[in-house]
C-alpha cells in the first residue's frame, strides 16, 4: 500500500526521480511506493522543495502542512499532507 491514513491526514509513500523534464506523476512504483517525477536536481535539498511545491499545487494544500516524515536523502519518502478532496480522488483513481 503506498498510502496510509493518520487522523486529518494522508502520508504517502513516494518514490522520487529528480532531474526529469518536467514534474509529473508517473503511477504507481511497484505496489507500494508513488512514482513521481521531479524537475528540480537533488542537490542542497532543491529536488525536496520541488516535490513540495508540486503535492500542495496538486492538491490544494498549503506548502506549509506538508512535512517529510523520513527518507529526506533518500529516493523513496514518506510524505505527509493534511487530507484534501483531490488528494482522496487521486487516491482512489490509483487503488
């Protein structure tokens, strides 16, 4: 499962692949992680910071309730990001 469900809250499992064309989600890596392609390098936190900016632009939830709960050096994350009705669409569009 690469979601789990925490309160007002949904941490995502994400798997990262920086320095791509552009941001995007590329489905589903394996059966537990979130692939999601990021623009920015992974150099001094850059390719973090995107990822950031793209979830709260993706699903209407302000950059600031958005926290790694581990792997912030790592290519696969948990990222946590308070509920939203896109983010809960696009959950059930992906199980």
């Amino acid at each position: 499962m690469f979601y789990s469900v925490e309160d007002n809250f949904i941490v995502l499992k994400v798997k990262a692949q920086p320095q791509a064309s552009k941001n995007e989600f590329c489905g589903l890596y394996g059966e537990d992680a979130l692939k999601v392609r990021i623009a920015a390098p992974a150099v001094e936190g850059a390719a973090n910071k995107e990822l950031v900016k793209f979830f709260s632009k993706q699903f209407k939830v302000p950059k600031s309730s958005i926290e790694f709960v581990s792997g912030q050096s790592s290519k696969v994350k948990l990222i946590k990001l308070p509920k939203s009705e896109k983010l809960e669409k696009f959950i059930k569009e992906l199980s």
